[in-house]
C-alpha cells in the first residue's frame, strides 16, 4: 500500500497558497510585459491616489525613491508574503521555510529583472534587486515571526 506524503488536512492550506503565489507571479509577469509607456501612466495614476502621496511625502523625509520604486519594494512585500506563507505550510523548519523563500525570491526577482532585458524600451536596474530585496525580506522576517508566535501560542500547554 502507498502511503500518503501530505494529509487531506495538510494539502488545503498548502494548494490555497500555492494559488496565491500563482497568482502573485501573475500580476508580475503581467506589470513587467508592460511598455515603458504603461509603466509610466499606471505610476502616474498610483502616484496621485491620496494614500500613496501621504506616504510619499512622509517617507520622502528619509528616502528620495519613485513612485515606481516604490511599487517594487511593495510587490516584492505581496510576493514574499505569499512565497513565505506557502514554505511555513511545506517546511517542517522554521530555518529551512527561511531560506527556501529567500531562494526563491531571489530567483523571481532576477528572473523579472533578467526578462526586462529583452522587452523594448525596457532595461535590467540592479538598484531594483536591492528594492526587492527590502520586499521579500521584510514580508519573511514578518510570516516567520508570525510562525514562531502561533508555535510557541500552540505549544505552551505541551
């Protein structure tokens, strides 16, 4: 007889947020397929939304970075959130969820810069990586954080 590798309990919240990453690398593969053009309006548009200009004048106090700069470290937040979320349900390890998600983080990330090089009118940014790097980073420390937390909630009468 086979034996199962991951329970019915276990595979609903790990397929869930498999979905969620997909859907996440998505919306990425669709704003980097964008022309120059599209790029820019939609950072016009996101730049005058009141939310996003309180927040650009706030941290424009610390940071002089774009609209669209910006867009990168909050995408990367939204994919490393996902990417986390998937690994804390797939790894056993707090230690191994950590550097599977950073791996693989970092693989979008220079995968979605590396692909810019063959779109016309786009080009590959280095400071980019660093901007996602703050992203995904920051949303792993934060899910993992959050694991601990429910670990330690979960197991205190143990």
């Amino acid at each position: 007889m086979q034996k199962k590798l991951i329970s019915n309990k276990a595979r609903k919240p790990l397929v869930i947020s498999l979905v969620f990453v997909l859907i996440a690398l998505c919306i990425l593969f669709y704003l980097t397929f964008q022309t120059p053009d599209d790029t820019v309006a939609l950072s016009e548009r996101v730049g005058h939304l009141p939310l996003v200009e309180n927040f650009l004048n706030w941290v424009s106090a610390f940071v002089d970075w774009s609209v669209r700069q910006w867009a990168h470290v909050f995408e990367s937040l939204i994919i490393g959130i996902c990417v986390s979320i998937f690994y804390a349900f797939a790894a056993k390890n707090i230690w191994t969820m950590l550097v599977l998600a950073v791996l693989t983080c970092m693989c979008i990330s220079l995968c979605d810069q590396s692909i810019r090089i063959f779109i016309v009118g786009r080009h590959f940014d280095s400071f980019d990586l660093v901007l996602d790097a703050l992203g995904y980073v920051g949303a792993i420390v934060v899910v993992s954080i959050c694991r601990e937390m429910y670990r330690l909630v979960v197991n205190r009468d143990k």
